[in-house]
C-alpha cells in the first residue's frame, strides 16, 4: 500500500478528507469510502463501497485485507435486488494523495471526480464507470467539541454530500446511462463501528434541485457502555443551511425507530421540521459486517426510499407556522445498522475471496 499526503493546490479544496486514515500496519483499523446514487427514471439505486480492515483477533497473524461491494436495488421490481462482494489481499490496495489523487483495490479506482470499477459472483455481475462533480467543502456530521466529548471509535464525513453523476451502470449486461443523476459520497474510518445507527440522505426532491437533508442518528461505546443516541440533522433548502444536532434520550429515540422506517424532528431558532423517511422490507438488503475485532454487525439499506419533509416557520414568537412540504420519492437513501440480525430482511454480499489466493 502507499499513502501520500501532499496537497497540491489543483485539487479541491476537500480532497484531504478522503486520505486515507491506515498507517499501512496498525490495528485495529476499518475504512470505507461509499457512493450511493439514483437512475430516477428506472427508480433504481445503487451502493458501491471501497473498504479496508486491519483486523485483531485470535488467530496468529491476521492479515489486512480490501473489498469491494457492490448493490443494486429496483423499486419496480425488488426481487431483482442483490448484493455483491469482492475481497482482496492488501497489496492490491494503493492510494495516491498527489495529482493523481486516487485509491485502487484491484482493477478498481476511486478518484477526486470519478469512480470505476466491478464485482462478478455466480449469475451476476456488476460493474461501474462513473463521473461526477466534487463538492467545494466537506459535510461533518458532528463538531469537534462532540467528538471529544464522546470520544467515538468510529468517524465520519461526507466530503461530497450533494453532487451529480454521469456515466454507466451494466447489470448482468444491461447498461444503464446515468446523466446529472443525484448521490453523494461518504468516507469511514476508525477502530470499530458504533452498535447501532439510522442514516437517511437524499438530494433529489421533487421540483428542488438544489435542496439536500443528511440525517444520523448513532450510538457510540464508551468504556464497554453505550452512549445516549447522538442526532444530526442537515437540510439545505431555498438557499438557506440548517443545522440540528443534540443527544437524544435512547427511550425517545427508539419509539420513532422501526426497520424500514424513521420519524425525526429537530428546531432552532428559526424553523422546525417533522420528516418520515420509510420503505419497504423488500425494498432492503442486509450485510455482514466483520468488526476488526471480529464482533458482528448488521447492515441493512435501501437506495430506492421515500422522504418527506415537513417545515415551519416561527411566527408570532412561540407559535410555528406550516411553510410547506418536500417529498423525494423512490430516491432517498435508508440504513439501519445494530448488533443483531433482522430475519425480515433479505441477507446478500455473498461473494469471492481472494485472500490467500494466488
């Protein structure tokens, strides 16, 4: 693996936020950078992730390895969703920082401004080739104040929370032309996964090109105890930002929590919004997360969700006045992710290991 830090000023004034956070040798260690995008017109979504583990455990020596994931979902015809999974010895990641600026696992890449690369197990194949615009700056989902104040094991950004991708798509041979289509990208790191989160993002609302919401709700550990949920929120809409983040009660949290479906609100001095974001089970896969301690996780997600979004106004001093409604319909982003596995929902990512292999 290589690792180069130097910034040179021809790239975006982000791109730092997706170095990588591995040293090359430490553990434990996890990292993820994700795409996640819609073909409105086909109602599909899809879910590429790029990942690196550097596991402990008690068998001698773990190694380090990479992967490659891969999901599709179709609103229109859910039993034609799937997952796929591509595992790599660590000496076929690299990652570049300089003018190159990339990351490769295999014959895949993840650049500053596109992303290519496939994943085939048993009848299906999937494999990409996309384009798509860097952000000026980089979404935190919590301040720093926050972060030392829970001490997380894990982190996260969105250094490319609302652009547009352009390219293809092939599903088992089909192609699918992607122009302007909306997504966002996302990079993880850290020593292990929180015990459980809800995250919902989406930025193709109906008649609002422009408006964005990222919502996350998570459960850090600390010193063997979980934390009080902690709740951001974002949404930019109008031309106007807003910003919601608090610790919740776990009570209150999971009341408005069901699998598939998350009621959320959130207020500051100047509006307040009720949103739902839901979809159906089989509108949902199910992965297998591996800790690099080796303590499971279950992740289940859907690209084809819908949201709304309810917003008012403060008038009169303390009363709120209704301004108006925002919906995105088969094209928001849902996950669920916690320590235990739901029997509901389809489990895929079944695929190739290729470490150990020649």
């Amino acid at each position: 693996m290589t690792a180069v830090y130097e910034k040179p000023s021809s790239l975006a004034t982000n791109f730092s936020d997706n170095l990588c956070r591995w040293d090359g040798h430490g553990a434990p260690h996890y990292e993820v950078w994700f795409l996640t995008l819609n073909h409105r017109a086909s109602q599909r979504g899809f879910w590429f992730r790029y990942t690196l583990e550097s596991p402990i455990g008690l068998d001698n020596d773990p190694k380090p390895s990479a992967a490659l994931w891969a999901a599709v979902f179709n609103r229109e015809s859910p039993d034609r969703n799937f997952g796929l999974r591509r595992e790599y010895p660590i000496d076929q990641l690299s990652f570049d920082g300089r003018e190159d600026f990339s990351l490769r696992i295999g014959e895949a890449s993840f650049k500053l401004s596109s992303a290519v690369g496939g994943v085939a197990s048993g009848d299906h194949t999937v494999e990409w080739d996309l384009s798509y615009t860097p952000c000026e700056t980089t979404y935190h989902h919590i301040s720093r104040a926050l972060i030392h104040l829970t001490r997380p094991s894990s982190f996260v950004c969105s250094p490319n929370l609302d652009t547009r991708f352009s390219g293809r798509i092939s599903i088992d041979g089909e192609n699918i032309i992607l122009e302007d289509e909306p997504g966002c990208q996302s990079h993880l790191w850290g020593r292990k996964h929180v015990d459980e989160w809800v995250w919902v993002h989406s930025n193709a609302f109906e008649n609002y090109p422009g408006t964005v919401f990222e919502g996350l709700a998570a459960r850090p550990r600390r010193a063997g105890r979980k934390l009080p949920p902690v709740q951001s929120l974002y949404l930019r809409h109008r031309g106007e930002e807003h910003r919601f983040i608090r610790l919740r009660l776990a009570e209150q949290w999971h009341r408005k929590l069901g699998m598939g479906y998350w009621s959320f609100s959130a207020m500051n001095s100047r509006v307040y919004i009720e949103g739902t974001a839901q979809c159906r089970l089989r509108d949902m896969l199910q992965a297998e997360y591996s800790d690099p301690d080796g303590e499971r996780l279950f992740c289940i997600n859907s690209e084809v969700a819908n949201l709304k979004i309810r917003l008012f106004r403060r008038a009169h001093g303390v009363r709120w006045r209704h301004e108006e409604t925002i919906k995105s319909n088969a094209a928001a982003h849902v996950e669920h992710a916690s320590r235990i596995s739901d029997p509901g929902v389809k489990l895929a990512f079944f695929g190739e290991d290729l470490v150990g292999k020649e």
